[in-house]
C-alpha cells in the first residue's frame, strides 16, 4: 500500500505540469491580455495627446499607429517577444525557486498577493468545512433512524430548498432582509473585518467577527449540506437492511445501539472518503460568494485576476489549487483504506 501511495504522489508531478502547461498555453491566446491593454493605452494616449496638440494623422478607428520600436519594448517587457515553450520552461524553474512573479495589477510579487488572501479563505473554508459534518452528518443519521416520519418529510424538503438555491443568491438576498441599510440592520454588508477592528477590545472583535462570518458561512454551507445529508441518510438505511443489523437485533441489542453503533461505523465509509475532495474545494475558496460579500480572499482574487488579465497571479492561483486539489484526491485514497479494510491498493 505504501508503495501505491508513493506513486500516487509522484503522480503529481506530470499532472501539475499538464494542468500549468495547457492554462499556461491558452492564457498566451486570451484576448484583451497585458499586451493588448498596454497597447491600447499607449494608442489613446496619442490620441489625447494629438488632439490637444491639433495633431493629424490618426487611422480610421481614432487610433494613432504605434511606433514599431514601442511594441518591441512592451513584448520584451511582458515576454511575448520568446517562444510559448521558452516561457513556460521560464516559468516552471522560477517557481522551483519559490518565485512567482510579479502581478501585473498590484505591482507586487505573487506569492505576497496570494498570501495575503489565502488566510481569510482557510478561515471561511475551515468553519464550513467543520459545520458541514457537524450539522449534516447527526440529520443523516436522524433522518434515517425516522424514516417516513413527519420530521424525515419536513427535514427533506428544507434539504431540498437548500439544494435548489445557489450560495451566492440566497447570501444576497440575506443581505437584503439583514444586512446594513435594511430595516433590520443585524449583519454588515460585507467584508470580513470592519475598518475599525484594531481599534475594538477582545470582546468587541470577537463579535465584530461573528457578524462578518455568519451570513458567509451560511452561504457555504448551503452548497454542500443536501449532498451530504443525504448520502449520510442512504448510506445508513443501506446497512440497516444488511445481515448482520438483523443479527444485532436477534441478539437482544436496542436500536439506538445497533443504528449509532453498528450501522453508523459502517455508513461513514462513502462520507469519509470524500472528506479529502470537499476540504480541497473550501479551501480554493468561493468566487460567487466572495463577491457577494466582497470578502478579500482567494475567490474573489481569481475574479479579479480574471477580469484585469492578471496571468502570474492567474497562474499562482492555479499552482495552490491544483496542489490542494491533487493532495486532497490523495487524503480521499488513503482515508478510503483506512476505513473500509476490504480495500486493498496494489
């Protein structure tokens, strides 16, 4: 077994290197790049400037012509002017060296920028993560001991409203009913710190805090909570209706124990071993949700990045959430051995 997992984990090698290669390759295609923005500048600068000046001689579409000797600069500056392969090898050994560049937006070195957000999402990222198996677990087993029953029907239908509702749109329209400016007013409107935090005593951060995290984790929570309560639930019925469930029963044994004992021990193999997927998903952190509470993590960097071009922080980004992602397929595998003794990697 170990030596399964020893190639598993030099299996992440050329799987890295063919997720960075293929965004490295299409990121050099985009339009709207460094190249084309920095051209676009210099283009409506002259334009200003010629205006200003009464200067004639732009194109048809308002532009002026760059002059050749310019692009050469900007080319050389971005790295156009070499091979797609050239830079990508380029690439690669700075980041043997722990060296990701510098961002094109903020002027400051990538691995500073990514650093800087990445602990705001490991907190969200953590607390849903801890939550979700803390709440969905115990109703999967309830759910399940109470099949049928009025609580199992009611139970399923919040699950299943919760399913068909997005994070990102039920956190806004939370924002709308509780947030700053409502006629409740409870939550603020975003954020995850307020302006004035450092200035607060203990107990006055600590509930700052809180108001900051709630309606976030919430949002979190409600992407995976039906998924997991009700595999929690089918997996625990499925071993209610095995052999030995009926040999525990025969032997006198009561249900609380033979469902929280024997059948529960056994439904927590399919939940287990996707605890090394869904850990690796929080911590990549949430797009949609970090936009909607303008919550300064790793998400909400990748929007941006997107949107401004950003490719070394774009490819930074991708570099911490392959290697969370990959890990997490790994934990996935050995937690699945771990649990299940029947499986046997060779």
């Amino acid at each position: 077994m170990l030596r399964y997992f020893f190639r598993r984990i030099l299996l992440i090698v050329p799987t890295f290197i063919g997720i960075t290669f293929i965004t490295f390759l299409i990121l050099q295609f985009v339009p709207g790049g460094p190249l084309e923005r920095e051209m676009l500048k210099l283009q409506m600068g002259n334009v200003v400037s010629g205006s200003e000046s009464g200067a004639v001689g732009s194109n048809r579409t308002g532009m002026t012509n760059i002059p050749e000797s310019a692009l050469k600069e900007i080319r050389e500056f971005y790295g156009f002017d070499r091979p797609v392969p050239e830079r990508y090898l380029e690439w690669v050994l700075n980041l043997c060296r722990l060296n990701f560049g510098k961002s094109y937006a903020y002027s400051e070195p990538v691995i500073d920028v990514i650093t800087s957000r990445f602990s705001v999402s490991i907190y969200f990222g953590l607390i849903g993560f801890v939550l979700t198996y803390l709440i969905c677990v115990p109703l999967g087993v309830i759910k399940a001991a109470r099949s049928g029953s009025k609580f199992d029907l009611i139970s399923s239908i919040v699950v299943f409203l919760g399913y068909s509702t997005p994070g990102w749109a039920f956190g806004a329209l939370m924002l709308i009913f509780f947030g700053g400016g409502s006629f409740l007013n409870v939550f603020p409107l975003g954020g995850f710190r307020s302006d004035d935090f450092d200035n607060m005593n203990l107990f006055g951060q600590i509930y700052d805090q809180l108001r900051h995290t709630i309606l976030p984790v919430i949002s979190y929570l409600l992407g995976s909570f039906a998924t997991l309560t009700i595999l929690t639930k089918n997996s625990v019925i499925e071993n209610l209706n095995q052999d030995y469930i009926r040999t525990a029963y025969a032997k006198g044994l009561s249900k609380k124990r033979v469902i929280y004992v024997h059948a529960l021990r056994n439904s927590l193999i399919p939940i287990v071993t996707g605890l090394g997927q869904f850990l690796g998903i929080l911590l990549a952190g949430s797009i949609l949700i970090e936009k909607v509470f303008n919550i300064q993590g790793i998400g909400l960097l990748a929007y941006d990045s997107i949107i401004n071009r950003d490719y070394p922080v774009i490819m930074g980004l991708l570099v911490f959430q392959s290697l969370i992602l990959l890990t997490g397929n790994i934990i996935t595998d050995f937690l699945y051995a771990a649990v299940d003794p029947r499986v046997k990697y060779k």
